[in-house]
C-alpha cells in the first residue's frame, strides 16, 4: 500500500536537496533562513492581532456582549 503524503513529501524533499546541489551546508543556510522568515511573520502577526484587541471598539458598529 502506498502512502500518497509521503511519497509527496520525499519528492519535496529531493527538489529542495537538488537545487541547493545536495550540499549541507548550503541546505542548513536555506532552512535557517527560512525558519527565521517565518519567525518574523509570526511575531508580526502577534503584535498585529494585540494592537486590534487594545483597540477601542468603533463607535459605529454594535457590540455585542454575548459569548
């Protein structure tokens, strides 16, 4: 039985090791990256969803206290 998700996945996985020439150290620098990417978009998105809930409620649209 083959697992499609896998297979999907090991064939991700070959692409992203053959464009960087299946060098480590060149992989290690992709990921690091891109995991440092992704960390900024993720404290953005933090500080954005804060400043909206400090935000006072527009005068112009109804509040509602119901959970």
């Amino acid at each position: 039985m083959k697992d499609e998700v896998i297979e999907e996945l090991w064939e991700i996985k070959d692409k992203i090791a053959k464009q960087h020439g299946c060098d480590i150290d060149d992989l290690a620098n992709y990921y690091i990256k891109k995991s440092e990417k992704r960390r900024k978009a993720a404290s953005s998105n933090i500080f954005t969803y804060v400043a909206e809930q400090s935000a006072q409620p527009d005068a112009n649209r109804a509040v509602s206290n119901e959970i």
